[in-house]
C-alpha cells in the first residue's frame, strides 16, 4: 500500500472515530458521579404547562419561582410552554393565584426606543437552551443576548452576556397582565448608581379575592445610565453602563416591604458570584432528590423518577421573609405578621402559598409525610398560623389569604396524617377544634369552590340533616361558588369526617369520636342499589332518574359517577357490600380497568380534554386527583396481585414518557401527580392518607429493582428504608414472597412505625399472577390440608 493511501485510511479512520465519538456524546451518559439534578427532565408535559407548573430557575418551594415566560395571558396558557417560540418575560412569582415582576433585557441598537415598551419579545431556539433544577440558560436571538437565571430562596440572580458595542437595557412591565393576574400601580425608583426599588400591585382574582403588593430590591453590577416611565403602559426602562459586557442583577422581593426585600438580598445573597449560586442550588436540590436512591430500570425510567420527585417539591412558594414577617391578608385590614422566631432569632417556619389540598390524602400527605417529614411539619405549622390569624385553616391559601379552592376540608386529612405519624405532637386539643370548625356550619365545608361571602354553596346543612348534599342545591344556595357537585362533596365529606374521628379517638374525645363516625358512613346515602353506582340525588330523596355512570360532572366535581364510586377510602369493605360482596366489587373494578386501559388511563393528554366528550367518559382517570387510589383498592378487597397488576400498567402508560409533549397526562395540581407517580414506582401506597393510629401502607410493586430512603433523623429512628425487589422486570410485576427485617409478611402491608425505625423490605417478584403470598399464614393453611 502507498504512502498515500496509507495516509488516506488513516484519515478516514480518525473521521470515523471522530464521528463514533461525537454521537457517542450525543447519547445519555450514565456514570456513578452523575448527579441527580442531571437526571431530572424539566421540559416534561411543557406543551401543557400552567402558570405554576414549571419553575426552573427556583429552590424547593421558593418564594422567587424564577422563569421564561412565552406565554402570559391567562392562568392555563400561561408561562412557559414548549411550543411557542417566543420569549416575552423572565419573571420571579409563579404560583397559585399570584405573578409578578416581569423583566426582559433588550438591545436598543435593535429596536427603536419608542417602540420598545410595546414591541419587546424574542425568538429563541431550544437547541441552544441548557435547563435544570435551579438554573436556565437561553439565546434572545433578537438581541444576541445570552440569559442565565438562578435564584437563592428570595432572590433572583440573572446574568446577562451582550454582544460588544450594544446599548444595553433592561425592560421592567410591572403593569400588565401575567398569567392568572394583573399588576397594576407599578412603580420603580433609582435609589444610587447600582440600585432601584419598586413594588406593584397583584390585584383580585376570582380566586384570591384581596390586592397584594409585591416590594422588590434591585442591585446591579453596573451602572445605570437612565431610568425613563413610559406614560402609555406604565413600564420602565433602565439604560446600563456600556463597559461591561456581563451584566449581572440580583432581585431581592418581598410581599412586606422594601426593607425586607433588601434584607432577603443581604442574608441569602451578599455577594456576586453567580457560579456558586448555581452550585448552590445543585446542592440543594442534590439534597432533597437523594432522599430516595434507585437502582436498576432503564436511564429514561430513572430520569423520569427524578423528574417526579422535582415536581412533588414545586409548585407550593414560601410567602415569608428571611426574619419571618408574612403578609396576613386575613382580616379586614392588611397587616404584616411575624412567625414564631428560635432561640438565635430564626423562623421556626416558613409561611407558604399553596393550592388546595384536594387529593392529597394520596400523594403528598405519603410522600412528604415518610421522606419529607419536616416539610409536612412546616406546612401543617403554616396552615395553623392562617388559623390564628383569622379564624379557619384554609384549604388554598393565596396571598396571605383564603381562597375556598375546590370543595370540602382537605387540609383535614393532611394535618391529622401528620400528628398519627408522629411528626405533629403538640398542641393537639388546640388543632383539633380548630379542624372540626372547618367539618361545622360556617367552616370550609359550607363553602363550594372559591366561594368567599356566603356559607350556602356547600351543602353542609344538607349533609347533616339528611346524610348527604342534594344535586342540584335548591336556589339560593344553587347560586353560589362553583363546584356544586353535591355526590362528591358527600363521599368528601365522609372521608374526612373520618379523618377527624381519627384524631377525635386519639384524644379520647369518646362523644366527638361516635359524632364524627356515624357522619362518615353518609357515603352510603348516595349509592344507588339499583344502579350499583354512586349518583346524584335530588333534595327530595330520589336518585337522577336519567342516570350515566359516564357522565362528566352531573354530581361529582371533576369526575363521572364510575371514577368517583370507589372515593370511599376509609369504609372500602363497606362500599363492596353495598355492591353485593368483595368478590363483585373486584369483578365490577377489574372491568372498569380493562375498559379505562383502552383510552390509555387518561381523559386525553391534558386537563382540558377532560371536557372532552369522548375522553370524558373514560371509567378511571389517573389524569386527575378523584380516581388515582383505584388500582389499590383491590388489596383492600383482598386481591393485592390486582393493585400489583394495574399499578404498573398505570406506570407504563401514564407515568413514563419523558417529552415535552406528554408527561402527567391532566391535571398536575403543584406536585400531586409527581408525588403519585413516585409512590406508584416505589411500591408503596396509603388509602385513607395514612390518617388511622399508627398508619398503614399497602404494598404495590416496585418499578425498580432497590429504593433506599434515607429517613430523616431529626423525625424518625431509623436510617434507611430499603426495598429489596428481587428477580423484578416488566414482566415480573407479581410479588411472590414478602420479608421485612427476616420476617415473613402476614400480608402485604407494613405500619408506619416499622418503616421508620428502619429497615429492609425483601420483595420475590414473579410473572405468575395466580399464584398466593407465601406467607406463615399461607403454609399453615396448606400443611392442614
């Protein structure tokens, strides 16, 4: 061979190398230093992202949420969603009800400064966009700008590259529609060379009923040239020093005053590194995602694991300031609270902003509750201060207030959930009358959905006089709030009654206990023998004469009367009698299964399909909370290998995908399904949101092969929680034997004091879905016979 072609085939083979190695680079890299925060996927389901849905710039649950938006007008369509192209704000609040302080870097060399307040947005490409949790990285191609955002818990920090010889600026809308709010009474004022402050005013919405202003402190690391008011849109413009072509800005806010959005600045982020922020907010999030380790299932599994974890930790912000003042928007006036300080001056807790905790007696109440415990103590702390401070504990507070969100008294459960597992142990007679207000005339039972002035939209009247809320209520009643499903409430009301006689028992309240049980057996008031199904009924007794179990909200509040039939979590062995025995119950289950399997699970892709008049009359939905504990009441009916079955069915068709386009399927209240699809995958499960003495959890069947939890020691005895799933696979979804510490399992449950005094669960997985538990019990029986 010549010397030429020798030199040819080495050249093509360094091209092929090069070429091996670059798709190489292009493929998923798994290795063992891989950080968690690098699993998480955060573009997933953003072609159908809420305001409150995606956060990427933040840290658990932070009061700055900050974000691109491309989309800003109205609650659903809002911030940002993978699709639209255009960047039209980076702004700090995405949460319930509330946003605010939008801000955008432009170039005047590229557009004319009278037009700039008006004509403002830019394309931006996601090949050259970098995200993950706590950090976002894009191109303003309009303005060549390279943006990159972070934030501590209180402060956002941006970092913006321009390219040589632009005039730079940057654009404040602090007047204008954002997402489920508008601002309004924006001002901002130039306080030194580096330095402006401002506020605004998030004004009512349907939902948050009272104004609130947001107080911001702006520190830059170059100064500014000129501050200029547009009178038209109300909106500024700062025009910065030309010498520096890295342009950093940290924005301090604070729903309580200037002085404290400058102080969150001066605790949490007194310097400029910007690198270390970001490291910062790795770590943090490092931190809280390590709680739970997997091994085994694919890299996509895994990323999605992850990818739910992150959400099961989004979307509820802190509302209070680094000292601890709060906005307190309870009362007839505004005032500024102040938590409860420690010894050495800290905030016992946060005060947080959060949507209603309807369905979470199955997500976060189970999640948080085993590996955030002190998440469920803050939070439950939080509801407690809204109780002191004006009268009720809210089921969706927002804006320092009430918001009557959804239906029913859903912080109930969640609170009474958190003192059974040990996590809540003072005050206990103070918390419980202040839960049964809530379950009296005049509580949050009596309100329907975002129902602020009056007592009627509930029903509660109804419902303890006759044993159950009539649909329709009667006018007036019919005429306020929203969510007026009177079946639903029922079956809500029922469960909770529940929940409250729990902790009743506790405390050896003997009378509120035996009040409080017989109400929970008021779900049998509306099933209807001769239909089998739960129904709508008239406030003259008779049940819907032109009933359709498949009929979308004709008596069940976001759901048909097939999904909502099984909410009975506390009684399911009662609800099978009505039906006839556990064995039909299962048989009427596995049936609605097998039809909702057809439609993938779901009502659609998204929570507005479910209006959708196909999509709607899917059987079991796990796009939405009324339905997602279906595939576990079969081990309550005595059919565990059922719930092992469907549940990773659900896994798989639900939970799985790992794109923008799909991803939760519904309605993702801030963090539910994340939650719920992180207890799917792990196997574990609570169907009455572990509100019972000493709480029990229904065995499910892993996704992965080892879950290690490692329990936090401030809250529990033990270590780690370990679940061993042996011989496990897409087809082995079965559990064939069950261990804990060495110990054969009597049956596939375990009690909260076990899990965390810590702990290896031992799991034998099988494909034979025939074949029994062998447990002691089992053996027994078999040797007799």
């Amino acid at each position: 061979m010549s010397v030429k072609k020798i030199k040819l085939h080495q050249a093509l083979l360094l091209v092929l190398v090069t070429l091996i190695l670059a798709c190489k680079a292009e493929e998923p890299k798994v290795t063992t230093s891989e950080e968690l925060v690098d699993k998480v996927y955060p573009l997933l389901d953003t072609e159908n992202s809420r305001w409150f849905f995606f956060s990427s710039a933040s840290r658990p649950f932070g009061m700055v949420n900050l974000s691109p938006d491309t989309q800003t007008n109205g609650a659903w369509g809002s911030g940002y969603r993978y699709k639209t192209d255009t960047i039209k704000s980076f702004s700090h609040v995405h949460a319930w009800q509330m946003a605010g302080l939008s801000v955008m870097p432009v170039s005047l060399d590229s557009i004319s400064q009278k037009t700039i307040f008006t004509d403002f947005y830019s394309k931006f490409d996601h090949d050259k966009e970098i995200i993950h949790p706590g950090y976002h990285k894009l191109v303003l191609e309009r303005y060549g700008i390279n943006a990159q955002l972070t934030s501590t818990k209180r402060v956002g920090f941006h970092n913006y590259t321009f390219n040589k010889d632009q005039e730079r600026a940057i654009l404040f809308n602090l007047n204008t529609l954002l997402g489920p709010c508008e601002n309004r009474l924006g001002v901002l004022e130039l306080n030194g060379k580096q330095e402006l402050s401002g506020s605004f005013i998030m004004t009512p919405t349907t939902r948050r009923p009272k104004p609130l202003t947001t107080y911001f402190k702006i520190k830059l690391n170059t100064p500014v040239t000129s501050l200029i008011k547009d009178e038209e849109t109300g909106n500024y413009l700062i025009k910065l020093n030309t010498t520096s072509d890295e342009v950093l800005m940290k924005v301090g806010i604070s729903y309580t005053s200037l002085a404290n959005a400058e102080n969150n600045i001066q605790q949490e982020l007194p310097h400029w590194d910007f690198d270390q922020v970001v490291s910062e907010s790795r770590t943090a999030w490092n931190a809280m995602l390590g709680r739970i380790e997997i091994e085994g299932g694919s890299e996509k599994q895994q990323k999605r694991f992850y990818t739910d974890l992150w959400h099961a930790l989004q979307g509820r912000r802190t509302i209070s300031d680094f000292n601890g003042n709060y906005p307190d928007n309870t009362g007839t006036e505004f005032r500024i609270g102040q938590l409860p300080l420690d010894d050495a001056g800290k905030p016992l807790f946060n005060h947080y902003n959060s949507d209603s905790f309807w369905g979470a007696q199955w997500t976060i109440n189970t999640l948080w509750g085993l590996v955030y415990p002190e998440i469920m103590d803050e939070f439950t702390s939080s509801l407690l201060q809204y109780y002191k401070d004006g009268g009720y504990i809210p089921r969706g507070p927002s804006g320092g207030n009430y918001t009557y969100v959804m239906t029913g008294a859903s912080s109930t459960p969640f609170i009474v959930s958190a003192i059974q597992k040990g996590i809540v142990t003072e005050n206990l007679d103070t918390i419980y009358a202040a839960l049964k207000k809530n379950h009296m005339p005049g509580g949050a039972m009596s309100k329907a959905g975002y129902e602020h002035y009056t007592n009627k939209g509930g029903g509660l009247e109804y419902y303890i006089e006759n044993g159950f809320v009539p649909h329709p209520l009667p006018v007036p009643e019919d005429e306020y709030g929203i969510h007026k499903d009177g079946s639903s409430q029922t079956l809500e009301y029922a469960y909770q009654d529940y929940t409250l006689a729990q902790l009743a028992e506790k405390l050896n309240k003997k009378d509120e206990f035996n009040y409080f049980i017989r109400r929970s057996k008021n779900y049998k008031n509306v099933f209807d023998t001769k239909t089998g199904w739960m129904s709508a009924r008239s406030v003259d007794l008779s049940f819907n004469k032109d009933f359709d179990p498949y009929q979308y909200e004709h008596g069940f509040v976001e759901a048909n009367a097939a999904q909502a039939t099984w909410f009975v979590p506390h009684e399911l062995e009662g609800l099978a009698a009505l039906m006839g025995g556990n064995d039909l119950a299962i048989a009427k289950l596995e049936s609605q299964f097998e039809q909702a399997e057809k439609m993938g699970f779901t009502s659609g892709t998204s929570h507005d399909a479910e209006l959708h008049p196909e999509y709607s009359r899917i059987p079991i939905n796990y796009g939405n909370q009324p339905s997602i504990q279906t595939a576990f009441v079969f081990n309550k009916l005595g059919a565990p290998q059922r719930s092992q079955y469907w549940s990773r069915k659900v896994v798989d068709r639900v939970f799985s995908d790992l794109s923008p386009a799909r991803g939760y399927n519904g309605d993702e209240d801030q963090g539910l399904m994340g939650s719920l699809a992180v207890l799917m995958k792990t196997g574990l499960f609570q169907m009455n949101g572990g509100t019972e003495a000493d709480p029990e959890y229904q065995l499910g069947s892993p996704l992965f092969n080892k879950i290690t939890i490692h329990l936090n020691p401030d809250y529990y005895s033990g270590k780690t929680f370990i679940i061993d799933a042996q011989n496990n696979s897409e087809t082995n979804v079965f559990i064939n034997k069950a261990d804990f510490n060495d110990k054969p399992l009597q049956d596939l449950n375990l009690k909260h004091s076990n899990i965390t005094a810590g702990g290896v669960l031992k799991l034998q997985m099988t494909s034979e879905a025939h074949k029994p538990l062998e447990t002691e019990a089992v053996k027994a029986k078999s040797d007799e016979n």
